[in-house]
C-alpha cells in the first residue's frame, strides 16, 4: 500500500514535469533552457568540452527548443492514447501465453497508435509556431538559428511586408494540412473503437 502511494507521487511528479511546459510561458522556458545548455553551465560545457558543441546559438539549439515547447503534447495524446486501449485484449494476450514485451508491440501499440501519431503531428505542428523559447536559446541569426516565425517577425520590423506574406502562406498551407492529417488519424481511432466494440457485441 505504500509503494502504490509512492508510486502514485512519483507518477504525478514526473508527469508534471513533463507537462510543465505546455503551460510555462515559452521566454520562461526558454530562459529555463538557456540555463541548461549554457556554454558556462555544467551542461553547455560538456557539450563544448567533449563533444565540440556549443548549443546555445546554434541550429541545434532551434530543435532543443522546438522539442521541449512541443512535447508536452505529444506526452498527453500518447498516454490518453494508451489509457484508452482496451484492458480484456491485453488480458486475453496473457492468457494465450504472450510475453510482456509481445503484447506491447502486438497489441497495445497498434491500439494506440492513431493516437501517438495525432499527438506527434499534434507537437509538429506546436514547433512550427515556436517562438519565445527558440528566441531565448538560439537566438535570430539570418541563415543559421532563424525559423519561419522569427522570420516573419524580423521581416515585419523591417517592413517588408512581401516576404512575410511568403512565410505566412507556408505556415497557413502546413497549418492546414497537419489539421487534415490530425482528423484522419482521429475517425481511424473512433472506427478502431466501433470495431473492438462490435467483436465484443457492445454495438446494436
């Protein structure tokens, strides 16, 4: 009974680190991040020392921020996505002699798997758009750390209105067509649902 308390902490714990920014301000975790990966932080100067790397105003620094601001997303449609499958299918696979192993990667996973990939596309999408975290980490350096919504930004300040009409109508086109793939794969998941149903004689 303790460790189940215990363990319960722990889940609610991790699981609010790893939502934690979803809901901080992208420049707070961004700041957050810069402390992280800076190049007199423990990290950024491992990073440097070892492996020749410096993160921070780098192209790696783009992707660092692009993954943390969007994870979140991908985390909570993922684990909505596996709390949803059906617990009998995973019982059923036990008694038929399946290992623990086999009836994530035969069972539970193609289950979930419209989920985890809405999620995905989800958090692809979230990337696109960020802004404040990759400001804070990689900075806007033309050509090497500016994304499609520094651009526009820059561009604006810079009135030049011609080209930001151009980044703004690659990132409404792949706005939309993310939209399109996130309601595909989520009617995949709902006639998924209808079918274990009606295998189950739940369905009239």
């Amino acid at each position: 009974m303790v460790v189940s308390a215990r363990s319960e902490k722990i889940k609610m714990v991790l699981d609010g680190i790893l939502t934690l920014p979803m809901v901080l301000p992208p420049t707070v975790a961004g700041f957050f991040l810069l402390m992280i990966f800076g190049v007199k932080r423990p990290l950024g100067q491992l990073f440097l020392e070892v492996f020749g790397i410096k993160i921070v105003f780098s192209w790696a620094a783009t992707v660092i921020a692009a993954v943390v601001i969007s994870f979140p997303l991908m985390y909570r449609a993922a684990r909505g996505a596996f709390e949803q499958v059906d617990v009998t299918l995973v019982y059923a696979a036990r008694t038929l002699g399946f290992s623990e192993r086999k009836i994530f990667w035969r069972v539970i996973m193609p289950s979930a798997m419209p989920g985890v990939l809405s999620g995905a596309i989800l958090a692809f999408a979230r990337s696109l758009g960020e802004f404040g975290a990759t400001a804070m980490l990689a900075g806007n350096i033309a050509g090497e750390t500016r994304t499609l919504p520094l651009a526009i930004y820059s561009e604006v300040a810079a009135g030049k209105m011609s080209k930001v009409y151009d980044y703004v109508w690659i990132i409404v086109v792949l706005s939309f067509f993310v939209v399109v793939l996130m309601n595909v794969f989520s009617r995949r998941e709902k006639s998924g649902g209808r079918r274990i149903r009606k295998k189950k004689g739940v369905d009239t």
